[in-house]
C-alpha cells in the first residue's frame, strides 16, 4: 500500500489515535503527510495532528525541536 494510500485509509478508517486523540477534520495535506484538527480527550482541549508519510520521519522532529525553543 503506497504512502498516501494509507493515509486515506487512516483517514476513512480511524477517528482515534490509543483511545486519547479523536481526529475531527482535515486541515491540510502535503507531500509530507496531512494535518488534522483533533480533540484530547481525557482533557477536552484542541489539538493539531500531524500524520506523516513514513518516509519523512525526519521533518516532525526538526519542528518539534524548534517549537520547543
């Protein structure tokens, strides 16, 4: 299954993410992946999820990194 065929999948198939994030729409796609509007649940707060390709692992670490400056 190619990349952006499990993304659609993922995105047809599965609202949550370990029974603590609800994914509730799609803000945006890329070729690195797609980025939803989401909900923590056990705190109600709004979330961004960002599912990336499996080939660009590298690319969420970098902005984790230099949002946490």
């Amino acid at each position: 299954m190619g990349n952006f065929k499990l993304l659609k999948y993922f995105e047809n198939n599965m609202n949550y993410i370990n029974n603590q994030y609800q994914l509730i729409k799609k803000l945006s796609a890329g070729s690195y992946g797609i980025v939803y509007e989401g909900e923590n649940i056990p705190n109600k707060t709004s979330v961004a999820i960002k599912i990336e390709k499996k080939d660009k692992p590298q690319t969420l670490e970098r902005e984790v990194s230099s949002l946490s400056r």
